[in-house]
C-alpha cells in the first residue's frame, strides 16, 4: 500500500469519533473490551466491532491475556501515520514558498 492509500484509510478508520475515544483510552495502557465498553459506556459489541477495524488498520495491537484480549495502540504505526502527515505539510509550505519567490522573480 502507498503512502497516499494508507494515509487515505487510517482517515477514513479515525473518521469516527468513537474510534478516536478508543485510541485516546488505549494509548497510555492495554484495555480489554469490558473495560473499553465500561468506559464509552456503548456495547461490547459495538466496542469489538470498532477493534476490529482499528486492528486492521494496524492502530491497535491486540494482547491475549488469559481468557481476555487487551489492545493497545501500536505507537510504531501512529508516527508512521504522523510523519506521511508531516511531510505532506512541509511539502505544502516549501510550495507556498517557491511559489512566492517566483512571483517575486516575474516582477523584477
């Protein structure tokens, strides 16, 4: 998958708000469903449907602990996420740069 793709899927996944709650839960510790749901207070069911589609973005790394799963962020994959994000602002900026001295050069 290219940049570009993968860029384009990991926003569509974060495109929900319960996701991104999720995240921000399990960044810091491994949760399991139980606790997750406890704590969004939505369904178990709803909490392991959005897992699932977290884990296949590769954002959250799944734990089996004894008779529980507990997920955790993949914080390798985040800042691979960050810097595409990253790179495409500084591109932006050095454009608006380059752009900006052009003009400049077609008035001189």
């Amino acid at each position: 998958m290219g940049k570009a793709s993968e860029l384009a899927h990991i926003c569509k996944v974060l495109s929900v708000e319960t996701r991104i709650r999720i995240l921000e839960l399990v960044k810091d510790r491994a949760l399991c469903v139980g606790a997750i749901a406890a704590r969004l207070d939505v369904t178990q069911g709803a909490v392991s449907q959005h897992l699932r589609i977290l884990r296949d973005a590769g954002l959250v790394i799944a734990e089996k602990r004894g008779y529980f799963v507990h997920y955790r962020l993949n914080k390798k994959k985040v800042n691979r996420c960050k810097d595409i994000i990253s790179k495409l602002a500084v591109t932006e900026k050095n454009e608006f740069k380059r752009i900006k001295l052009i003009k400049h050069k077609s008035k001189g």
